[in-house]
C-alpha cells in the first residue's frame, strides 16, 4: 500500500505543478491577446491616420483645381489614392476629381480611366458617368458612350427625364437664337467685335416675366424688346415681342394710339417724332444717328449696327424740332 503521507505530498506537487503551468498558460494568452489587440489598433490606427490624410490631399487637390493650377491639383489627388484607406466614397472622390482635371487639360484618355476607375468603386456617381460620356464623346468612341449614357438615362426618375429632355429642346433653341444673331453680326454691348456669342444669358433682361429675352419665330426671324427713352418727360417705355420687321412708324403708332397720362398737350404721335440712337464708331467714339420711320428694326440692327445692351435695343425719341432735339441733337448722322 501507498503511504498516506507519500501519497498527500504526491497529490500536493501535482496540484501546484499543474497550477503552475495554468497560470504560464493564461499568462501567455493574456499576452497574446494584448499584443494583438495592439496590433490590430496599431494597423486601425494608421488606416484611420491615411484616411484622415487623403481627405486633405483630396480638398486641397480641389482647392488647387478652383485657383487653376492644375499640376497641383493632380499631385495632390494622386497622393491621396497612393494611401492605404477603406473608404470607397474618398477614393472615388479622388478618382474623380483626377478624371475632372485631366478633362479640363483634354486629356480625354486619362479622363476617362480615371472616371471608370471612379465608377468601379461607386457604379452610380453621376459626375464620373458625365465625364465618361464626354471623354467619349471627344474620343470619338461613341458605342462606350451610348452605354454609359443608358446607365445615366437609367438612374433618373420620370420627373428628372422630362426635365432633361425640355432643358436639351430649350438649348437647342438657344443655339438657334445665337445662330442667327451671330449671322447677322449684330453688335452687343459687353461682346468684342468679330467674337462669337457662346452665352444666351448675354441678352437676359432684367425682368424675364414683364421684359422677355429675345427669341425666334418658326421662320428664323428674330422677336425683340425693345427700350425707348423719352428725355423731355424722362421716362422710358418698353415694348416687348417686337418682331424684327416691324418698322419704327409702325411701333411708334402702337405706342402712342392713345395719349400717353404725361403727354397733357397731345404732342406725341407718331408723325411728330424723331428716333435717335447712339452708334459707337470704336472703343473711345460714337455718333447720333437719326432713324428713318421706314427703316424695320433688322435694317437697324444689322446694316446700322446699333447696339444692343442688356439684351434690349434701346433708342431714344424725341419731338421733331421740339426745344430738346434743337439744343443736344443738332450734330446727327442721317
């Protein structure tokens, strides 16, 4: 038999050696846990550290782009996406403020490898599917932008599309408008001479509702309105929609068919008046023109060249031989 006291010890030495080795055994795992629970919030750590740094990469990047220096701009995106980050939403970001500068350079190619690199990460951002389209357009590979075009098309509502659709009708019409203007060479105050208009907003007015913009008729003729001022009583009067061929005898009888509640002498009718308008010879000189009633608003426009400012024709009446005309506009071109 075994001794009691052999025994004890026995059992003693191996509770304390097993005890020994648990506590080894939980010390080492508390160790290994700790070491990777650093490690793991080392690595969040400097993920979170270029994340951080690719967003001021990225608004620098854009804030270089809004100033036009564009080679800083580039730098700085393309720092930012050599950073190892997480976030899709930033990298698209910066793929597509990359696709946005290389566009304004006509670097198309580079535009559009950026965008479809922008596009893989978020497949719907809108502003790289455009820059896709018009890189492709520019390459001329228009089967790629036909297909991005549906996936455009694709992720408007029926609302947005028919908006779409009358804002490309309303800029086809303004190109129309421009077109014609351009071909008659007329003169725009604000425009170089010999330069061609590209902004249909150059002949916005300053109330569109009362005064409208000009516009085109079916048979390409130009609809205006028009501004005449009235020094003696100091007033002006607007006519709108008045159609380029209208000559100015005939304005002038639809202005004043009846008397005007300023015109307490019953002076003003259209056989008792003058038209004047100041024609500017170059940059530092103009001269007076007197208008002949006969004469249609087109002949004015174009063979005269009168000038058009913020968008209206604007002409100055007067009473023949009346006090005013004999003291300021005796020096005139007829």
């Amino acid at each position: 038999m075994i001794d009691n006291q052999y025994f004890r010890k026995l059992c003693t030495s191996r509770v304390h050696r097993s005890t020994e080795t648990n506590n080894d055994y939980y010390t080492h795992l508390v160790n290994r846990i700790i070491k990777e629970r650093s490690t793991y919030s080392q690595f969040y750590r400097d993920i979170n550290i270029s994340e951080k740094l690719a967003n001021k990469y990225n608004e620098k990047g854009i804030l270089y782009f809004k100033r036009c220096k564009h080679k800083r701009a580039i730098i700085c995106f393309q720092k930012g996406l050599m950073l190892d980050f997480k976030n899709n939403q930033l990298r698209a970001s910066l793929w597509n403020n990359l696709s946005a500068v290389n566009y304004l350079l006509q670097n198309y190619k580079s535009s559009l490898a950026t965008a479809e690199r922008a596009l893989k990460l978020m497949p719907g951002f809108e502003t790289a599917i455009l820059t896709g389209i018009n890189s492709c357009i520019l390459r001329k590979e228009f089967n790629k932008s036909s297909y991005y075009c549906d996936i455009y098309l694709g992720n408007l509502s029926e609302a947005e599309k028919i908006k779409m659709e009358k804002s490309l009708v309303m800029n086809i019409e303004e190109q129309r408008i421009l077109k014609e203007i351009h071909k008659r060479k007329l003169r725009v105050v604000g425009q170089k001479v010999g330069y061609k208009i590209g902004n249909i907003n150059m002949f916005d007015t300053d109330d569109p509702d009362l005064i409208p913009r000009v516009r085109l008729t079916e048979n390409q003729r130009l609809v205006w309105s028009i501004l005449f001022y009235l020094p003696e009583p100091n007033t002006t009067i607007i006519v709108p929609n008045c159609h380029e061929d209208t000559t100015f005898h005939n304005m002038l009888v639809d202005i004043f068919n009846e008397r005007a509640p300023w015109d307490d002498e019953g002076r003003y009718t259209a056989d008792t008046l003058n038209i004047y308008n100041k024609i500017p010879v170059d940059t530092t000189t103009s001269v007076l023109k007197k208008i002949h009633p006969e004469n249609t608003l087109s002949n004015v426009l174009t063979f005269f060249r009168c000038p058009i400012e913020n968008g209206l024709p604007t002409f100055t009446i007067l009473i023949s031989g009346g006090n005013y005309e004999n003291e300021n506009f005796m020096d005139i071109v007829e």
